[in-house]
C-alpha cells in the first residue's frame, strides 16, 4: 500500500507535527479534513496517522464520507515509525 506511492498524512495538530512528524508526511490536523482534501484525487491511496490511532481513525471515517476510496489508518506515530524500522522507508 504504502510501497505504491500513498499519501502519508499527520492528523495531528500543527504544534505536534512540529515537534516531530515523518519526513514524509503532510499536517492537515484532524480539525481541517473537511477542507484540506480539496486538491487530492479520491482515487489517491492515503495512508493517515495521530498519535495513537483515535484521530487518524475519525479522519479515515470522514475521509471515506467525503468519497476517498483508498484510505487506511497507519495507528500512531511510534507505529508509522516502527514500521519504517522494519521495512525501510514508506515511499
């Protein structure tokens, strides 16, 4: 999935996305997924992640409300990054 070229977004908030976040990730806090999807193809593979999964869980509900077909929750950051360890870089 993410191998395939998906989109890593960071639902958390900008201020925990400054403190440290995935060199490839792009911060549209959870507070702004009704508007900050605008420019990204629904078909677009999207992989989003939070600290620990709960708001990258809502994000990915309201994601597929909004008609994104290929989204899935990456759980938390500590996660994301555990599985970057393992398997080497998400892109």
């Amino acid at each position: 999935m993410i191998d395939n070229g998906a989109l890593v977004i960071d639902v958390r908030t900008t201020q925990e996305y400054a403190d440290g976040h995935l060199p490839e990730a792009r911060n549209i806090p959870l507070s702004d997924v009704g508007t900050g999807f605008h420019d990204i193809d629904k078909q677009q593979p999207i992989v989003v992640y939070c600290r620990s999964g709960g708001r990258a869980a809502m994000a990915m509900e309201a994601l597929q409300k909004q008609g994104f077909t290929h989204v899935h929750n990456g759980g938390g950051l500590n996660e994301m990054q555990e599985t970057q360890m393992n398997t080497g870089p998400l892109n």
